[in-house]
C-alpha cells in the first residue's frame, strides 16, 4: 500500500469519528464502516478510534507500515525499533536513575 492511500484511509477513519461522535455507538459505527482498514491495521485502527496517537507517531507509523510492506525492513526489526522508541519516549524518562542501587 502507498503511503499516502493510507493516509487517506486513515483520514476517513477520523472523519467517520467525527460525523458519528455523538451517537452511543459511535465506536461500532466507525468500525463497520471501516472494517477492511480495521482487520488489516487492527493495532492503528484502535489507536486512532481511542485517540492515542498524536501526528508524530502516527506518521512513525505509518512509515515503519510502509518500509515493512515495501520490503525496507523486516515486520521483526520494525517491532524492536518501534519498542524501543516507545520505550525511549515513555519509560527512560520516568527512571529515577538517582534510587540506583551502587556497590
């Protein structure tokens, strides 16, 4: 897929939650109407649907999505990346390296 039909699809995902986000199931609504992007990017599908990514990670996403389908890297090595981005950026922060037991 080309970066920027996803990005496309990915918009109408945020559009339909828009139009639908005041109906009680907004949720279901979005999904049937999005079902094809959510069984093929189910962990992007759920993270747009309950707003968790902002537009850096998002575009990270999408990009590591498409260096992964377009054969630039290996699904294994796009996952450690990510993790340890995500780890970069949500975890180190917040180790208080001061409480480090010393010999």
């Amino acid at each position: 897929m080309d970066k920027q039909k996803l990005y496309n699809d990915i918009n109408k995902v945020k559009k339909d939650i828009f139009t639908h986000r005041n109906d009680s199931n907004c949720n279901k609504i979005v999904f049937n109407k999005n079902k094809e992007f959510q069984e093929k990017y189910p962990t992007l599908f759920d993270k747009i649907i309950n707003n968790e990514l902002d537009e850096d990670r998002l575009k990270y996403m999408v990009d590591m999505i498409v260096s992964i389908q377009g054969g630039i890297k290996k699904e294994e090595d796009a996952t450690i990346e990510v993790g340890q981005k995500l780890f970069d950026d949500f975890v180190a922060p917040n180790i208080d390296l001061s409480k480090e037991k010393k010999c």
